[in-house]
C-alpha cells in the first residue's frame, strides 16, 4: 500500500507517517523504481501500535523503549512494569495539578458577582495576578525533568 493508504488505514495523517520514519521508530518502506513507498501489513501493525501508545500520552523515548520490549518478547516484564509504573506516576501528578487548578479557577469564577456596574473581578485577579496569586506563569522559573 501507498503512504496514503497507510496513513488513512492507521488513522493519521501523511506527514505523521513520515515523522515516525524520520525518528526511526517506523522501518522505512522498500521503493518502487518510480520512488513510492510501498508499506505492508507490518508498517501498519507497528504503526497502529505507536499511534495508540501515543494516544497514552507515552512520550516518544518511552515509545522508543516498549519497541524495543516488543521487538524481544522472551525478556521479562519488570521493565514494561517499571516504564509503565512511572508513566502512571507522571499522569497521576497531572490530576493532581489539574484538580488544584479547577479549584483555583472555580474560587476565581466566584468572585464575579455579575455587576457590570462596577470593573469585572475576574479581569483585575488577572491582572493583579503577579502580586496576589502563586501561580505556573509566576513562579520562579524551574526545570522540568
């Protein structure tokens, strides 16, 4: 099949395809002699599992790591366990961030009163937001691991 084919078939895009060919992580198709690249049943086996380890929010190293699980069967577990145990870690702390936000955007949420009599109290939290909120976007700047 075409890239075309492949990429509809896998529910993606041309240009996806290509990326995963170009990071190494797809093998690259043989050619024709006009140039095309012709994929089989392989391409898009490996394909449709990137594109679901992705839909997982696996960054593309840790995709890069299960491949290679993948690729030796007869090893054991306890590496997929332990990727998969930090991943699980990584999302878990995301709710956790996203829960405190939720709570920090419905107390925002609460202190408009709907009075266009006077300034909106949401847009000056905004704006008094450096001095007033220990917020991400005014924190001291921090590494991420």
């Amino acid at each position: 099949m075409k890239i075309g084919e492949l990429a509809a078939q896998a529910g993606c895009d041309v240009q996806t395809v290509r990326f995963y060919e170009r990071e190494g992580i797809l093998e690259e198709p043989a050619r024709t002699s006009s140039g095309y690249r012709i994929y089989d049943k392989r391409h898009l086996t490996r394909l449709s599992f990137i594109r679901h380890l992705r839909s997982l929010d696996i960054p593309l190293p840790e995709v890069r790591e299960l491949l290679a699980f993948a690729a030796a069967p007869d090893q054991s577990c306890s590496a997929v366990d332990g990727l998969l145990d930090g991943h699980i870690a990584l999302v878990r702390n995301r709710i956790q961030a996203l829960r405190a936000l939720e709570k920090q955007l419905v107390a925002l949420r609460k202190t408009c009163d709907g009075d266009s009599s006077h300034p909106c109290a949401i847009l000056e939290s905004f704006m008094s937001a450096a001095e007033q909120h220990a917020c991400a976007c005014h924190a001291p700047a921090t590494k991420l691991p």
